[in-house]
C-alpha cells in the first residue's frame, strides 16, 4: 500500500466506527433497514467518485482504492459491501459502454450518491444458465417494451434505484446472442418490485420484479443492441473484485470476533483460546485470511495495469466466499451458545456467509470456469 492508500483505509475506517458502530449496524439488520444517510454521506466524502475521469466529477484513481473502501465496509457485513460495490461496478460498466450521453446524465449523479444501481439479470430458470434468460424487449413504436420477470434481485426496492435489466430482443438468436441491456428506474410505470424474506442481507434486500409491459427508449439501452452478453461480461472483473473485498473485510472481523471471545472465555481455570483444539482453527482462520487478501489485492494491481484478471478474479471470489463460510462455521462452533444467541453478531455474519458461495457466481460456476482458464475441462 502507498501513503495516500494507508490514508484513505484509514480514512474510511475511521467514517465508519462513527457513523456505523456495530451496535448500530445490529438494529439496521434486525429491522430490515437501509441506512439512506450513510451511503449518502459516502458519496459526499468523494468514494463513489475514485475511479472516474474528473469531466464527470471524479476522482481518476484505480480499482485498489475502490477494493479498499470495499474492504473496510466488508467489516460490516456484506451488504455494506455490496451497497457501495453493486453501484460502483455497475457505473464502470456504463464508463465502458454507454453513449457520451448516458455517461454525462448517470456518472455525476451515482458519484453524488443520487442514484444506485443494481444488476437485473438473474430468472427462475436462469441463474449460472444466464443465456437462459426469456424477459423480453420488442420494438413498438419507437420504443422498447419489456416483459418478464426477475429474481434475487438485490436492493431493487431501494429509492434512486436504476435496473440494469438483461432481455432477449432477438428471439432468433442463439443463446448468447439476442441479449441486450436497458437502464430502467424500478419505479417505471409496469414495474412492480417485491421484497423476498432472507436468512441474511436484511439492509439492502432481496426482491422479484416484474415487468408489465414496460415502455423505455432507445437511448436506455446499455451498449449496441444484441450485445447484452458482452456489456454483462465487461463488468464481471470489477463485480467479483469489489465482493471479495467484502469477503476479506468480513473474514477480518469474524477472525477479531472469535479471537477476542476465546482470549476472555475461561473453564477449568483457563481461557479456552489456551487449548489447543480451539487455537488451530483459529490459526487456520488467519491463513485463510492472509490468502483471500493476497489473492483479491494480486487480482485489482493487474486490473489496475490494464491487463485481464479473469483467472485471478475467479480464484480470489471462489477461495475469499469458501474462507468466509469456513471462518463463521468455525467462530460459531467456538463461541458455542452465545454464537447461537441474536445478542452477539456473529450470527449475522454466519447468515450473510451462507450465501456467499451462492452470489456472484456459485462456487460449482467458478470452479468450472477456473478449470477452464487453466486448460482442463475445455
């Protein structure tokens, strides 16, 4: 790290002990709440703005900086994560690919913290399938009309919420072909949003959303038309890197939690941590640790020179979701039956854990893809 990135964890870390202690953040889990005011401070600090040119109000620094904002919110939880990264990706790919209009009307307003964004795309029958999907966009009267339905939709329901939403436009294509992707405000007239009840992620929320008829304009699709697969695959890099910060922020808290809670827990006259059957987990614990961020740091400095990262990005999501997962299974076995209990927060992040593996791309996904990019499975 450089000086002026030690500066902005810092920084960071220290905006959040004061805005979001885990108190805090406990109540927003418990009440399903989504903390407005505080990502909108963060985007008044200026951390929306790290990666964009300064023509739209940004700060022109690179992806590192980005997974550092990313990680220390992981300490969180993974939804404070994914309430800075799902937007901050999303934004990069319309950078990538959006008219010089589109980048000029939504670039300045998600850098203020005006407008989120959440990915569209996921089906009942297509999830890993993505090419599977059959919400459809045809043409009629100069517009295009979508109709369809999605699901596992994260923070669809939030206010100031653009849908990155993945339809067929052409039904004669293949399967990765005929694919396009609209920019379309969950509040447009025909689309219907409804929040979904979740094991964990209870700040941003899990929602199905239906599209009736709903009418957008040409200069709502998000890159040339028929090629929604590409402008979907142009953000992946970005999309895994920001969650395994997340998963890297989280896994440093539970380490700390489950640390702390063996060091003061005593019986038969010692703290249990003194035994060697709780202290090995907990060495495997820092490991895991130590090896997720290796992995997802690697990942963003080859972003960051320009070059690809795909090889690099998958084996860092696949290893950071399977640590976190190992790492809360293993906090909540130590701490016994205060890990049960809704007092401590360790139970919450063994919920948010639990679908780590699962978002993102399934843990099943990215082991066939990794396989792949290391010539095995063609």
């Amino acid at each position: 790290m450089t000086d002026d990135q030690d500066a902005l964890r810092a920084a960071v870390r220290e905006f959040i002990d004061k805005e979001a202690p885990q108190e805090t953040v406990k109540k927003w889990d418990e009440d399903g709440h989504y903390p407005q005011h505080f990502f909108e401070q963060l985007a008044s600090l200026g951390y929306y703005g790290l990666p964009f040119p300064e023509e739209y109000g940004g700060d022109g620094r690179g992806v590192t900086e980005m997974l550092i904002v990313s990680e220390e919110l992981g300490r969180r939880g993974l939804d404070f994560a994914a309430g800075y990264g799902i937007t901050m990706y999303l934004a990069l790919n319309i950078l990538r690919n959006g008219t010089p209009a589109q980048k000029k009307h939504h670039l300045s307003r998600a850098i203020r913290g005006e407008e989120r964004y959440t990915i569209c795309m996921t089906e009942p029958g297509a999830g890993s399938d993505a090419a599977g999907i059959r919400t459809s966009a045809q043409q009629r009267d100069g517009a295009w009309v979508l109709n369809g339905q999605k699901l596992y939709i994260t923070g669809a329901g939030l206010p100031g919420t653009i849908l990155h939403v993945t339809a067929r436009t052409d039904p004669e294509a293949g399967r990765h072909s005929g694919l396009s992707v609209f920019l379309v405000p969950a509040d447009a007239p025909g689309v219907e949003v409804r929040r979904l009840k979740t094991l964990g992620r209870h700040l941003l929320g899990t929602n199905e959303v239906f599209f009736d008829d709903v009418r957008v304009g040409p200069e709502q699709m998000l890159g040339p038309v028929n090629r929604g697969w590409d402008v979907l695959h142009s953000g992946l890099e970005f999309e895994r890197v920001f969650t395994c910060g997340g998963y890297i922020g989280a896994l440093n808290t539970v380490f700390e939690m489950t640390r702390s809670y063996v060091n003061a827990r005593e019986q038969f006259n010692r703290s249990i941590g003194s035994f060697q059957a709780v202290a090995h987990p907990i060495a495997d614990m820092y490991c895991d640790l130590q090896a997720a961020k290796l992995l997802t740091y690697k990942a963003a400095s080859i972003i960051d020179s320009g070059e690809s990262a795909f090889t690099e990005v998958t084996a860092a999501k696949l290893f950071g979701s399977e640590a976190l997962q190992r790492a809360t299974n293993t906090g909540m076995q130590l701490m016994g039956g205060a890990g049960f209990m809704l007092e401590y927060d360790m139970q919450r992040y063994w919920r948010e854990a639990r679908v780590a593996t699962v978002t993102a791309g399934s843990s099943q996904i990215m082991r066939t893809i990794l396989a792949r990019a290391v010539g095995v499975s063609k």
